[in-house]
C-alpha cells in the first residue's frame, strides 16, 4: 500500500473524530442534554472523509440532515457543531438548527437540509453562480440513495448536465432510506445508470475504504474543476451501523446483516490495513485516540458552558439582520 | 411632470431591463422567457440584448429551477425566477417554503437569500381551475417570504428593483388579467417603498382595502358608489407580507366601515386575516359588521359567465359596501 503516513494518520484522526463526536451526541442525548432528531453517521464516515480531502477553502458544501461529518470535514469546530446540538447561542446555527441544520457562511457549509433532495437543486444554484462570474469552485453536494426517488434529483441531474455545471453529487448508498431498502423502492437500482440517463458521467466506488473513495473523489473533483466539463455523479456504498435516528428500532434488518458490514468498517478496516502496512503501531494509535478524545471532550465542555439564547430575541432572523448587501442590487457572499 | 403611456406587461419588462442594466448580476430564469418572449410577453426580446445566459430558458422543472435561483441567490447572483402561473408555484412550494424561506432563521441569521420570484396570478381569461387561481394569500402565511401584489403602473416598474435590493426572498404576483392594461408612469418615477399600502381614492363612508387584479373593480365600485351619494375610501395594500396594519386600521378609523375585496377564496384566506387585524385594533371604531367580497368557494370554471359569477365584481362591491352603511 502506497500511503503517506502522515496523511495514513490524519485521515484515520478525522473518521475517529468523526465518529467519537457522534458518540458523544448519543451520550448526550441519552441525558437529555441533546434532543429532536439526531441522525448518527457512524459507520459511513469514510465516505466524508474520501471525498473531503480534495475539497478547497472555497468550495461549496450542500449536505442532508445526517451532516455532522461534513461540517466538521468542512473545518466548523467541534465546540459550535456540539453547541449547536444543546441549542445554545454559540451553536454555528445560534441554536436555531439542531443537529439537522449545521451551517457556517464563511465556511460556504450550506446546510444541514432535511428535506430528502431539497438540496439538489440549490447545489445547481451555487455552481450557477460559480459559473456565471467566472470562478473555478466545486460545489460538493451530499445525499443519500433515498433522495434518487424524489424528482429533484432528476430535475437536478438534467440542469447541472444541460448548463453544464460545476457539480459533484455524491450519493451516500446506506441501501436504506429510513427503513425501505432499496430493491423495495427502486424500480433500477443501479443509480450509476440513473446519472448516467442524463448524460452525466458517473462511477461507483467501496465507501467503506476511505482511501478508494479519496481516489475516486480525486479525479472526479479535478474533472469537475476543468472548465466546461459540467457535473460528476459519485456513488458510494456504505452502512449506517446505527439506527436511522434515536427513534428507529430498527425491525427492518436483521443484526446479522449489520455485524456482516461491520466487519468491513471503515476505520476497523483501516487501522489493520494501516497496522499491516507498519504505518502505525500501538502507541501511535492510542496517542491519536487520546488526542482524538481530548478535543472531543473540549467541544462537549464548551458546549456545556453555553448561554441559551434570550427569549426575546426569538422573533430575530426571520428577515436578515446584517449589514446592507453591497453591489447595486446588494448581494455577495 | 412629463409622463409616459404604457402597459403594466411594459412597465414589467422595463424594470427588468433597468435592473439587468444596472446590475450584470441580475438575471432572469423561467420556462420560454427567452426564445418564446416569455408565457405573458413580459421578457419578449430580452434575449437579444442580454443573451441567453442571462435571459435563460428553463425545462418544465419548477422545483428545480427555483431552487437553483435559491442556490445562485446564495452564490452571489442576483437571480429573477419567472414561474408561468401560481398554480405551477406549487410545484415548486417545497424550495419556497421549506428552503427560500428557511434558511436565513435557520442558519442563525448567517444566510441572506436575495431571490425574487414573479409569477401570474388570477382568473378571467377564461383558463379555468389549473391557471386561475389567487393563492399569494397562502405564501403570505409563511414567515421569512415578502409578498408583494403590484397593481398598478408605477408599482408593476419600481417594486422589481425594490425587491432585487432586498436581501430576502420575494415573491411578486403579477395579476395576469392586468398585463394588458395601460396607465401613466411619471419619467422621473424610480424605486418604490415596498412596505406601505397607498389609498389610491380619498373617501369618508367605507373603507375597501383590497390589492393587484381587483384594486381596478374596487375602483370602479367606489366611482358607482359616489353616484348614490356614497363616498369610498380605496387601500391598495400593495404587500400581503408585511401587511401595513397602520394604514389598514387608519382608514377604517376614519370612515368606520370596511369591505375587504380579495380575489383568493374566502375560507383563511387573507381576507379574513385583515378582518382579524380589524377586529383586534379597530373593534370600537366600526360602526358595521366588516364586509368581504371573495372569490366564491369553487375551482374557477371555463364557462365565461360562471368564470364571472365566480369572481368579485364591482355590483357585488357596491352592494357589500351599501350593507355596511344601511344601519347609518
């Protein structure tokens, strides 16, 4: 295996990351402290982690309502993405969001949508905009194979193709949107056929191994970057080990088959890769885990500490509040 | 002053131009708005100066492309959605109301979504129950939108580039019985406040408040009503969302008597939202029961005299208004 260590470690620290910040949220919310819908990413996270390494500063990221790991990915701190989940004020979105709505502007992080494909089309938007003055950003977009049923997706899929538009739309194939399992709600299941429909060029690739979900995002984000080439369609195959959110019990699937994809967990799978390789012993494991634990106990504290927003304020935000928006008809972000 | 004459369907196209003009930001996207000049004529031969980037045909994906205009609008575009007629609107309700509307509240107040969406409105051309209907009252429902119903010239030119400074999502319904209708635009006229109704007819007796397609019949009922020695005063609302409560309450105190006409069904509808506000900061100042002349509880049939049986008409105003005076 051809890896860098350092990168081999710091891929490795994000999806630990990824995933001890989740196990805080169901420690949380199991106290009370945390509450509403909160979608675990847990056992998905490779996927993030692939695609995110290739994402720059200014790209754009839309995701869906299981988005904890893009946020995090797309450099929002652990402390405002915890704080966010206990409401408070100093949450990314002032408690406003939940654990579904994580935003940061100057992050260009655009939600946090929880309407399965609502994002789709915004996605289209945003790279419209790139487009039309003339920038060469990606606007990544994030949903599941639920989302492929909705008509947004289709509607999505013809105009990013037809204005060829900067796009990567990575699909997150858990096979389950909520429940349904999809040769229960797809007549085709091969959603790399679907994309391709529409003249957007499309591959699938393993989302449990982070490093061919890199690869993969890797080109796909060049070829989406090049001028003219339009839009990507990525789909990555995965598992949600958890239940779809704290209120699912799961009568849907078998344990079996859940401790069957456990087995290739991502970050499972890596570290023996990793260990194999001797790209990373003992120690260095446990000293990224404790490091991994310290910052994630940090977000917690601080996020403990945090000031519920005041009553009267609740009516703010529904128009914008902040300064004028400049240009003649106002209006840069 | 010097003014000229022209029709709102012109009035619409010069602002557009103006703000394309004046903003290379600004664009326009819709179903047949550049080839085809637009379902109403509104963008007729706007492509030629702006090109079809910029005057840009879309598929029959009204989701899609309104949110895409929520996207640009998030991107730093200025975008102008054009939807052929508000029941086509709701095909795309899920990006107007669950994203347009959203996501500034949602985001902590991080993000401004400076979207302008025009769309017809309203029946009489005989186009029945899938391109007549008046549903801005629901969108005026909705926190975080602003509704505006331009019924006039000089409203049809200025609210546009009022609506493009505004850094919330805007939807404006054009009244498609009006695109033909013509009036004065002052030369010097500009941009034009967005949040106060305007009484369009000084008056003593009664009060109807009303907006976009009907404000003209409402005009036309009070120029009746003086014949019988009845003086009525007429609000133009102008915007549903913020709805001017001062100048709704300050007209019906000073004639006492109110008609709401409304060309959106009865039953919650905004008619019976201003009734409410009357209710709740007038009650002492009525003088009669508040009247309502709606569009009757159906689908808007084809038949031309049961499409006009369906709607509000002056007769019905005059006789509306005339109740509320019979006790005094």
């Amino acid at each position: 295996m051809k890896i860098d260590k350092q990168r081999a470690h710091a891929l490795l620290y994000q999806m630990k990351l990824i995933r001890r910040l989740e196990e805080a949220c169901v420690e949380y919310y199991s106290a009370g402290m945390i509450r509403g819908f909160l979608h675990l990413y847990i056992g998905q996270e490779a996927v993030a982690v692939g695609i995110m390494e290739h994402v720059r500063e200014d790209d754009a990221v839309v995701a869906t309502y299981r988005e904890h790991a893009h946020a995090l990915l797309k450099g929002l701190s652990a402390p405002c993405i915890m704080s966010e989940m206990f409401g408070t004020v100093e949450g990314c979105s002032r408690g406003r969001g939940g654990s579904m709505h994580l935003f940061s502007a100057p992050h260009r992080f655009f939600g946090g949508n929880a309407i399965v494909g609502g994002g789709l089309p915004m996605a289209v938007g945003l790279a419209m905009a790139d487009k039309m003055q003339g920038r060469d950003r990606v606007t990544l977009c994030f949903f599941g194979e639920g989302a492929v049923a909705e008509g947004e997706f289709h509607e999505a899929m013809n105009l990013a193709e037809l204005w060829k538009l900067p796009v990567l739309f990575c699909c997150e194939n858990n096979s389950y949107a909520m429940g349904t399992h999809i040769e229960r709600s797809e007549s085709v299941t091969n959603l790399v056929k679907k994309a391709e429909s529409y003249g957007v060029p499309a591959a699938r690739v393993d989302g449990m191994d982070v490093l061919a979900v890199s690869a993969a995002a890797k080109s796909a984000i060049e070829r989406v970057r090049s001028e003219g080439w339009g839009p990507y369609f990525l789909e990555c195959q995965t598992y949600r080990f958890r239940a779809h959110s704290m209120f699912d019990p799961e009568l849907y699937r078998s344990k079996a088959e859940v401790d069957k994809w456990k087995q290739r967990g991502p970050i499972l799978t890596f570290v023996k890769k990793l260990t194999d390789a001797d790209l990373l012993n003992g120690d260095e494991f446990v000293e990224l885990a404790e490091r991994v634990r310290i910052e994630i106990a940090g977000a917690v504290a601080y996020a403990k500490t945090g000031a519920p927003e005041a009553v009267e304020d609740l009516r703010r935000h529904v128009y914008w509040e902040g300064p004028p928006l400049p240009g003649p008809a106002g209006g840069v972000q | 002053m010097s003014a000229t004459t022209m029709s709102y369907r012109d009035a619409v196209r010069m602002a557009i131009q103006e703000a394309m003009r004046r903003d290379e930001r600004v664009f326009v996207m819709g179903e047949d708005v550049a080839l085809y000049g637009g379902p109403y004529g509104v963008t007729k031969d706007l492509v030629k100066e702006f090109g079809p980037d910029r005057i840009r045909d879309t598929p029959l994906s009204e989701s899609g492309f309104t949110g895409a205009g929520i996207g640009a609008a998030l991107g730093g575009m200025r975008p102008i959605v054009e939807i052929m007629t508000v029941n086509f609107s709701l095909l795309a309700l899920d990006q107007i109301v669950n994203t347009a509307a959203t996501f500034c509240h949602m985001s902590g107040g991080q993000l401004a979504v400076p979207l302008v969406i025009r769309m017809a409105t309203g029946a009489g051309r005989q186009l029945a129950a899938q391109h007549s209907h008046s549903l801005e009252g629901w969108y005026a429902h909705v926190p975080g939108l602003k509704i505006l119903t331009p019924a006039t010239i000089p409203d049809a030119r200025g609210m546009l580039w009022t609506a493009l400074m505004d850094p919330n999502p805007v939807l404006i319904f054009e009244h498609a019985g009006l695109y033909n209708t013509k009036g004065e635009l002052a030369d010097d006229a500009g941009a034009v406040n967005i949040n106060k109704a305007k009484v369009v007819r000084e008056g003593s007796d009664v009060s109807i408040i009303t907006y976009g397609g009907t404000l003209s019949k409402s005009l036309e009922a009070a120029e009746r009503l003086a014949g019988s020695g009845i003086s009525a005063e007429v609000l133009d609302l102008r915007s549903l969302r913020p709805l001017d409560n001062d100048s709704i309450l300050s007209t019906v105190g000073k004639t006492h008597r109110a008609v709401i006409v409304d060309e959106g069904w009865r039953s919650g509808g905004i008619s019976a939202e201003i009734m409410a506000r009357i209710t709740e900061g007038a009650f002492y100042e009525l003088d009669a029961p508040v009247e309502r002349v709606c569009t009757a509880e159906v689908p808007i049939p084809y038949a031309h005299h049961m499409e006009l049986a369906a709607l509000p008409q002056p007769e019905a105003i005059v006789l509306a208004a005339k109740r509320t005076l019979k006790g005094g």
